[in-house]
C-alpha cells in the first residue's frame, strides 16, 4: 500500500476520533448543566420548606407539586426564575393553545393559573414556544401540560377542601 493510502486512513481515523470527543464533551457538559439546575431546584425546594413528591423536567424546565403544603415550583430556563404557586391561592388552572392568527398554527402551549384575589395577576407557566421548540416536540409537550393541568387542579380542589373543612 501507498504513503497517500495511510495518509488517507489516518486522517479519517483522526476526524472520527475528533467528533467522538466533540460529541463526549458535549453529552458531559449537558450532564453537568442538567444536574447544576437540578441543584438549584432542590435548593430552592429547601429553602421554601417544600417537599416536592413529584417533578418532572422538559425543555430545560423543572416543574414540581408539593402534595402536603399544596404548592406548585415552575424553573424556567430562560428566564432563570422560580414560580411558587400556591393552589389555595388559586381559583382556575386551564391549559392554554395560542394559534397564530394568520396560519392557524400553534405558537405557544401554556398553563394559566387565575388567582382568587382579582388584584393578583394570573401566572403563566409556559411549556411549547414555537420559536425555541421543536414542532416535533409540540404534541409531547402538550400532553404534559395536560397532564399537569389535571394534577395542579386536583390538588387545588383538595387544598380547598382541606380549607373549608378546618374551619366549618
């Protein structure tokens, strides 16, 4: 065989190496920021004195359901922020498909908690955004903000029933 031949062989090797690196380092440091926002979850959740049962976590957001102290935690990625929701606080939770106008097509896929006092703006805890998110992800994404409609709903009618039966 040529000098050209294993010329040709070392260099493929070599890119092959390379992007089995590239693509290591880039599953290591999706790892390692998926377990810093974890952190910040549980320190958050610990902070607020929260037993958080049952979280979940999609598009780089973290959303959790205290059952005891009747509580929502919504991380958002973008933003960077915490929601703290509590369901006795809240008069109406309901999923949300904004369409676009034009097209028809849906932009964005959300949950709106309506607050019983009508001077506390409503929270919006966003899971499908059509410019950040995959269309493929779009019917996931809303079966999960269902999911987690019905849940925040339930807690709260429960949370509402504990209320009024301490004090009838």
């Amino acid at each position: 065989m040529s000098t050209s031949i294993y010329l040709a062989f070392g260099f493929i090797a070599f890119i092959i190496i390379a992007s089995l690196f590239i693509s290591w380092l880039n599953s290591y440091k999706k790892k390692k920021e998926k377990q810093k926002q974890l952190q910040k979850f549980e320190e958050f959740v610990i902070e607020n004195n929260l037993t958080i049962d049952s979280k979940q976590r999609f598009n780089k957001n973290i959303i959790g359901i205290d059952r005891l102290n009747y509580a929502v935690v919504f991380l958002n990625n973008t933003t960077r922020k915490f929601l703290l929701v509590r369901l006795r606080e809240i008069a109406n939770c309901y999923l949300v498909k904004e369409r676009s106008k034009t097209t028809g097509h849906i932009n964005h896929i959300y949950l709106k908690c309506v607050y019983r006092r009508k001077d506390k703006e409503a929270v919006i805890i966003p899971f499908y955004n059509e410019k950040n998110d995959d269309l493929h992800m779009m019917l996931r994404l809303s079966k999960r903000a269902n999911y987690w409609t019905k849940r925040i709903n339930l807690y709260r009618e429960a949370a509402w029933l504990k209320e009024h039966r301490l004090t009838a």
